[in-house]
C-alpha cells in the first residue's frame, strides 16, 4: 500500500516538475517524442477503458456521454474543419484551447483531492477548491491574452487582460497559500506539495515568453501525470487478465490510436480531407475531455467502486486518519472537463 502511494506520488511530482525542466532546456530541437507522449498517446489511452468489461458495460449504458456525444464531437468538428477555410476554423481554436487547458487545472484540482484522501489531510475545502480553479482561470486568460504563445496567430484583442491576469493569479495563489497554512490540521508533505503544484501549475505562463517554455511544459506535465495514474489503473486488480498483459494492452493501444492523432493533428493547413482528420482529432480530444470527467467522478458508485478497486493504496481508505473514498465522494481523482 505504501509503495504504489509512494509511486504515484513520487512520479507525479517529479514528471510534473520534469516536464517543466525538459521543455524549457531542450525547446524546441528535443521535444517531439516528449510532447508525442504527453499529447496524444495520453489521449489515446483513454480508449484502454473500452477494454475493461465492466467499465463497457457501464459507458454502453450511458450512450449519450460515453458514445453519442465522443462522435457528435468527432464528426462535428471534422464537418466543420473541412467546411470552413483554414483561417476561419481558426477563430475555433481559442476556445477548444481554452477547454483544454480548464480540463488540465481540473485534473490538478483532483490530484490535490486524491493526495488529501491518500494521505489522511482531510477533503479539500471549498476555499481551497475556488483557490486552484481561480489560478487556472487566471493563467488561461493569460495565454489568450498572448494568443503568440498558443501560437495562434490570431488578434483576439485580449492583450490589456495580461497584467489584470498576472494579479488576479498572485491573489489566488497567496489565498491557497494562506488557506493551506490555515488548515486545521497540520498538512502533510505529501498533500502540501501537490496542492502547491496545483496553485502554481500556470506559473510558466507568467514567466516565459517563449511558446516552449511557457506551455509545452504545462501539456507534458498534464500527460505524463495523466500516463502515470492510467498505468496504475491497468496494472490493480482485473480478475481473469494477468497485469502485463493489461499493461501491455494499455501501451498498445496509446502508441496506436496515438500516432494516428498526431499524424492528423499536422493536417490543418492541407485540402478538405485532410483538415476533415485535423478536425477529427481535435474532436478525439474533446471526446477525451468529456469521457474523463464521467469515469473519474468519484461521487458517482461505478467509478468509485471501479477505482477503489484498482487503487486502494489511494482510495480504499489506508491513508492515516481522513476520510475513505466514500467520504471523499465528491471529489474527482482524474481530469475533467
């Protein structure tokens, strides 16, 4: 129990932190296998779900989250990308980066909920919660303010929400601070470091100007961290299939279904058929978004009951004396959308 804690907890700091480290010394000339593994084959392990009977059984269930909308928006937005000139379809992409970067602070949010469960800190409270989405909030209106770092070459007129950004994100950040030292209990090292790496997540934003080491780091650090927890997931208890063999088939799938997503994410600029799979993949993402934020909902019994299972050095209540998973029921361990 000890160890997987220890795991994930220690390989989530130290990918979070890597990532920042690697993209800011190596950008650009390095980064593609790095960004390769952190953007779409993170993306592509979602689909490892499908191959649990269980959680099938569970998402054929629900068709509207788990299978009407993934192709609503893979279709919609493939329909549109070809539709629309490149430059129009352009004026889209804010707001799909926008979504994406909400759906990473949210994955933070839950990775400080899981570590206060893991280690006995009690739940986050409401302060806490409204601390880390306000720093989130804050760093995304600072990158549409500089549309150059998403490199979009976009005008969206945005450019006077950078310093009003820059203090509504130091607010934030000394009101978690403030919040964490207040805590009635003394917090542990362990929930400390990770709520801290949540409030300063979009710090590089603010720092850098270079599009590398401003966000390259931001999307490595979400997928490695997001990598980190579905192996974990794969590798717990599945009666009938050996843990290599899921492992094996988790790695299978995101190499797969990964390289056909970066192959059409370089696709924006060509003939209609080509912007239709640029426009594909971009849905793929959303559809991501949006699978996630069901399937790591621990308020709900499927899900907390499937990752209880497979995480109880995380979830099953071992972590000192907070509260169980079932108190911890409103929190969300993974990514939302």
């Amino acid at each position: 129990m000890l160890r997987g804690r220890g795991i994930w907890l220690g390989g989530t700091v130290l990918l979070t932190l890597g990532s920042y480290a690697v993209t800011i010394a190596l950008a650009p000339s390095a980064l593609g296998g790095l960004l390769f593994l952190g953007t779409s084959v993170h993306v592509a392990t979602t689909a490892w779900f499908w191959s649990v009977p269980d959680v099938r059984a569970h998402m054929l269930a629900r068709r509207g989250r788990y299978v009407l909308a993934p192709l609503a928006l893979v279709a919609g937005t493939a329909a549109l990308a070809a539709a629309m000139p490149p430059t129009a379809f352009g004026w889209l992409l804010p707001a799909f980066l926008a979504w994406q970067f909400f759906h990473f602070q949210k994955q933070n949010l839950g990775l400080a909920a899981l570590s206060a469960t893991a280690y006995g800190a009690g739940r986050l409270g409401s302060g806490e919660r409204r601390a880390v989405t306000a720093a989130g909030v804050a760093g995304i209106a600072a990158l549409l303010s500089r549309p150059e770092l998403l490199q979009l070459t976009l005008d969206l007129r945005l450019r006077f929400l950078f310093p009003v950004a820059a203090v509504a994100y130091a607010v934030a950040v000394a009101a978690g601070c403030v919040l964490l030292l207040r805590r009635s209990a003394r917090p542990g090292a362990a929930f400390a470091a990770l709520y801290l790496l949540s409030l300063l997540y979009f710090l590089p934003v603010f720092v850098f100007t270079s599009p590398y080491a401003a966000v390259a780091g931001l999307t490595a650090a979400h997928g490695y961290q997001y990598l980190l927890i579905m192996a974990l997931v794969a590798g717990g208890e599945r009666p009938g299939l050996p843990r290599l063999v899921s492992l094996a088939l988790l790695l299978n799938i995101g190499l797969l279904l990964g390289t056909a997503l970066n192959l059409a994410s370089h696709l924006h600029g060509s003939a209609p058929a080509g912007r239709a799979l640029y426009g594909a993949y971009l849905g793929a993402v959303m559809a991501h978004f949006v699978v996630d934020a069901g399937l790591w909902r621990l308020r709900d019994e499927f899900p907390r009951r499937f990752l209880t299972r497979r995480l109880p050095y995380l979830l099953g209540g071992t972590g000192g004396p907070g509260p169980s998973a079932p108190a911890a029921a409103a929190d969300r361990v993974g990514p939302r959308g």
